[in-house]
C-alpha cells in the first residue's frame, strides 16, 4: 500500500512557483507511515492528467492531487478525474451555500464561474475547505482506491489535511506507524567520501541511512518506521552514534542546526565573542550570525570593507603590504580579522576577502579565490585559502566562504575542549 502525490498547475512546470505542497505531504505522509514511491507535476491539461491518472492508479492505492480547484476555465482537475473514471459531475448545494456566505462576509456576491467549484463526482464525499472557496473531495472510484483533492493554496491545503484528511485516513487503519527521520549535518568532507566511511550503513533497512549533497554541506537521514515517535528515535540514537563517531569533526549538527547556531552555541557556552571583517561576501557573514534569535550575547558587529580605503582607515591594514601582495590575500585577511578584533574588543574574529565573480580575476588570482582570516584570544592568527573555482555562481562563492569561515571557527573551538 503507498501514496502518490500529483500537483497540477502550468505554474509550477514553469517555475513560477515553488512546489511546496509535494514537500509537505511528503513530510505528512511520513508522520502517518504512508509509503510514498513517486511525485508527478503535471500542466492543466486533461489528456495529459488522464495519462498521469491512469499510471498512478496502477502502482498507488492513494492518489492525492492539489491544485486546479479553482473557478477559472483551466481548472480542471476535478472533472477530469470525473470523466477518467466515467462518472458524472453533481452540483452540491451545500458548496453553494459556502461559498455565498464567504463571499457575503467580504462584502461581495459570487460570480457564476465559483458554481463550478460546488460539481464534484457522483459518490464523492466533500473534503470542506474552511478558509477558502474551493472544497476538496474524498472519492473511492473503485475499491482498493482512494482519491484526494485539495486546493494549490498551501495554507488551504495545509488546514484541510489536518482537519479532514488525517482523521480520515487514520479511520481507515493508517498511520498506525509512523517514519521519523533525523538529518545529520557535515561540513569539510565530500558527499563521496563520506559515503565510503558509512557505507556499511547504507543498506541497513530499518532505520534506513541516505546520503545528501547541497551547497558545500552533505547530509545523512536516518529513518526509521516504528509504532511511536519514542520508538523511532530509540531505533536511531545508537545508529546516529556510530555515524557521528565515524565522522569526527565533519559532523556539526542535526535537523534544524546551522554552522551559524552550532558556532553561537560554543561561543555562549564559553562566554567569548565575535567579530567579523567582510569583503567579497558583502556581509552575508554577518547576516548568517544576526538571523540567530539573542545572537547579540556573543556576535558584537562587523565591519563591510569592500573598499581597500575601508581597509585601511578602518581595519588597520598595511597600505604597504595591500599594494605589495593585494586585497586577495593571505597577509590581508590576517590584518582583517586582527584589526575588526582590536577595533571591536572581541575574542575572535573572522574575516573574508575573495573574488566572487563573476568578473575581477586574472591568471594567478582567478574567479572563485578566497582568502579566510581568524584572530583568537592569545595572540594566534591564521589564514585558509581556498579555491572554490570559475564555474560556480557569485551567490555560491559567497555562501561557501562564509560557511568554511563558521567551520574553522567551529574546529577551533571544539578542538580545545577535546
């Protein structure tokens, strides 16, 4: 027995919208044990929807399909589940009614084109929608087959899974076991290599161990089917053990822990704090530190040196030395993180100089190089270069480098206390 999520809209094909419905009642459909295989989009097109019908019925016992509810002419998915399955469309007073009150609330009359959201399937149950005009339905065409409709609207969507859906669903016997998951986070180890550490994990088949790669950071869920969350998680925690073990100082967090709340954590923990110097990342540094709710008891400020004037008046860098070995450069990101220390009076500081791109490098500073400076409480400064290369996008040369600075910051710290 498993599910399919279908998600009709021409939209979401063109990436004008975000398809943040598949991603929800994929995480809803774990929450009640339903197994999930497959994930289609589909245009608002019937030929093409009656071809996606016609696979999922074949391999799913649970269609769910958000979108194409609405009272325009290319909403169409109701009636084109009604005419794949050959039953008729029936006109439901009660969705007549609803829809004439919330439109008397706004201060408006219904349009004629909302009567066509009250046809649903003859035999079909009426999944209400309580904040919007456009109901769902609850349909059994034929056994051992179960259909639902929602709207594209995720917070309509959203409510009338939890109030209607899920009861239903687990009337039927669902969500007697559940699938809960822990995404164990690293940083500083490809997604290859790390898979060769674990892989004697990757086949384990309860709980089940996956890798992930995205943006400079590699994940491992684990997941586990139990009869309770308790249960779940007492199946993981020595699982998650091992793979932490494995992994050593490339593990930094779970779930929904960041570089920038692990970082936060130790500095509060030891009562020290930062200071950052931002080139090329024009203070997405910084920003990564102040998203954090009380960051301020250990994060004191920053300073956005873009221009080497700033540099130099501000952070303290030798003019000398700038002209010598560049703003790209070790001995720059050295006095950076040196001088944003002294000026600001913290423990630590980090500082970033790089070339982003797309344009400003040359041959032996090329796109993509980024020089990364820390100054520590006794007197120790250090600089890491990287190389994060040509191709990558000004947006990702950004994001790395602010995330390999939290890193060595983050090493540091534990590195004192093992």
């Amino acid at each position: 027995m498993s599910a399919e999520i279908i998600c009709v809209g021409t939209e979401l094909l063109l990436g004008d919208i975000l398809n943040g419905n598949a991603q929800f009642l994929a995480q809803q459909l774990a929450q009640l044990g339903i197994p999930h295989y497959y994930q289609t989009v589909v245009g608002d097109n019937p030929a093409r929807l009656k071809q996606v019908i016609e696979i999922a019925s074949q391999r799913a016992q649970i269609l769910i399909f958000t979108g194409g509810l609405g009272p325009t002419p290319d909403d169409l998915t109701c009636e084109t589940i009604a005419d794949f399955f050959g039953s008729p469309l029936v006109e439901r007073p009660e969705v007549i009614e609803d829809i004439t009150q919330k439109y008397a609330l706004r201060g408006r009359v219904m349009t004629p084109s909302n009567r066509k959201q009250a046809l649903i399937p003859q035999g079909s149950e009426i999944l209400p929608n309580s904040t919007g005009t456009a109901p769902g339905i609850i349909w059994q065409p034929r056994p051992g087959l179960t259909i639902f409709t929602f709207p594209g609207v995720p917070s309509e969507m959203h409510v009338m899974w939890q109030e209607t859906a899920v009861p239903y669903l687990k009337s039927q016997g669902w969500g007697k076991e559940i699938i809960y998951s822990r995404m164990l986070k690293f940083w500083g180890i490809a997604e290859s290599a790390l898979a060769e550490k674990v892989a004697s994990y990757l086949n384990s088949p309860n709980p089940m161990v996956a890798p992930y790669a995205s943006k400079g950071e590699v994940k491992l869920r684990v997941s586990a089917k139990a009869n309770s969350e308790a249960h779940a998680k007492d199946l993981i925690a020595p699982i998650e053990k091992q793979l932490t073990e494995i992994a050593g100082l490339d593990y930094y967090g779970a779930d929904d822990d960041t570089l920038a709340t692990v970082v936060g954590q130790l500095l509060r923990g030891s009562g020290e704090t930062l200071s950052v110097a931002e080139s090329c990342t024009g203070g997405g540094l910084g920003q990564m530190l102040t998203e954090i709710s009380g960051s301020s008891d250990y994060f004191w400020g920053g300073v956005v040196s873009y221009d080497n004037s700033v540099k130099v008046g501000l952070l303290g860098v030798n003019a000398e030395d700038l002209a010598k070995f560049g703003a790209v450069s070790a001995i720059v990101a050295e006095q950076m993180a040196v001088g944003a220390k002294t000026r600001l009076g913290t423990t630590w500081a980090l500082s970033i100089t790089g070339i982003a791109g797309p344009t400003g490098g040359t041959e032996t500073k090329p796109v993509g190089l980024v020089y990364i400076g820390l100054a520590g409480p006794n007197g120790e400064v250090e600089s890491l270069e990287y190389r994060f290369g040509t191709g990558r996008s000004r947006f990702l040369v950004r994001h790395l480098s602010s995330c390999n600075a939290l890193d060595h910051l983050r090493r540091k710290l534990l590195s004192r206390v093992r």
